[in-house]
C-alpha cells in the first residue's frame, strides 16, 4: 500500500498509550500541590484518565480553595517530582508493541507526534525511562496539556497546525476520541490503558486496536486510509 502521498503525523498519547499506566496515577499532581503549600494535605481529587497536567492541577488546586495564582508554583513542583523519580530510578513500561510500531511508522516516512496531557518535559522523561528513543518522535509536531486545562485545547492547536495533512491521534481513552472529534481529527483507539475494546468501540474510533503488537496491521491499514484534514 502506497503511504506516501499525503504527510502522516501520527498523533500518539502517551499515558496508557505508549507507557503503561503508572500503578497510583495522578498522585504526583497532589504531592506537587501539598510541596507547593508546605503541608500535607486531604486527597480530594480522584484520578481521571485522559486529563490534562493543566486540567488536574487546577481541579486538585480548587478542591482545597486555594488561589489559582498557585498553579504554575504547583507545575514547577511536578516537574521537580518527575525528575526526582525519574533520578531514583523508577520508570514506566512501554505499552506492548509500542516501541517498534513507532519505527515502523517512522521508515514509512510518517511522522511520530505527540498529542499528550503532560508538559513536553514530563513526556520526554516518561519515553526516555521506558526505553523509547527521544529522538524517534517529531517535537515540532507534538501537542502538549501542560498549559491547556481541557485537552480540545490541545487538539485545536494540532488541528490547526496540521491542517491539508493527513493527521490521526492514537490514544486509550474516550476523552482522547472526544478531544479529537471536536476538531475533527480522526481517533483510532488502542486497548492498553484502563478502557477494554468493547468500551473503545462505543466511541468514533476508525479502529481499535487489542495492543500494537497483535493489531500492528490493523493501525497501519487505518492510519493509511484517513483522508487529510479539512
């Protein structure tokens, strides 16, 4: 099958995506608001997958009344917090079959994006300790939620610079494929995050796939017949 034609950016999100989901997610966002305030602090936040960094701080933020002002003081201490686990060596795993579908779509000539919740640090950190080669994806085309609280804030921004493209966001959760519809990118769902196939097909997915391993083919076919964006 010809892939050339039209530039591809394939869109992946990271958490669930390409690195497994961490076991506590979303307990970072509460240990950067409790250093940011200098005390411990009651978790009234549960996690929520496919939110934005931007998004969950603000929620963990206004569920104490505290003063949005303290925002960007909270996201400096997340990313503190990467580093420092990333430094004590903790890593996540890749998700199964990730790491090579990336080369795959690479000597394809497509190009690795990145359409993610976390800031472009966190997803550097997060790639780099689950083996994948930083250098794979294209940075120039990735969409970070670091400053976006809603994650169609991020989606907007790919849909417009990637306009006349054929551009597709590779995700596991609903909230991807809602982000995605709302500017009109298409979603193919990957099944290795907390949601299950049967769930991922009650969404606009133009394809769901088990994992990258087993339904390797079944992303290439799906990502290869989008049509460009309007």
């Amino acid at each position: 099958m010809e892939h050339h034609t039209v530039p591809t950016t394939v869109l992946w999100d990271i958490d669930g995506t390409l690195v497994l989901n961490a076991a506590s997610p979303g307990n970072l966002h509460h240990l950067a608001l409790e250093r940011a305030v200098g005390r411990d602090l009651v978790l009234r936040v549960g996690h929520q997958h496919g939110r934005t960094d931007a998004g969950l701080i603000a929620e963990h933020v206004r569920a104490h009344d505290l003063d949005d002002a303290l925002i960007p003081t909270v996201s400096r201490h997340l990313r503190d917090l990467t580093d420092e686990r990333f430094h004590r060596g903790e890593r996540r795993a890749p998700a199964p079959g990730a790491v090579a579908l990336v080369h795959r779509f690479a000597r394809l000539g497509w190009r690795n994006g990145l359409l993610t919740g976390n800031s472009a640090h966190r997803a550097r950190v997060k790639l780099a300790g689950a083996g994948f080669d930083v250098g794979a994806f294209d940075w120039d085309h990735s969409y970070f939620g670091d400053e976006e609280v809603e994650r169609t804030g991020v989606t907007t921004l790919a849909a417009a610079a990637l306009a006349g493209t054929r551009a597709v966001i590779v995700g596991d959760t609903p909230r991807d494929g809602e982000a995605a519809d709302a500017v009109g990118i298409p979603f193919v769902a990957v099944a290795t995050g907390v949601y299950d196939v049967e769930a991922l097909r009650a969404t606009s997915a133009v394809a769901v796939a088990r994992d990258c391993v087993q339904d390797a083919q079944l992303l290439e076919d799906a990502i290869a017949a989008v049509p460009p964006l309007g």
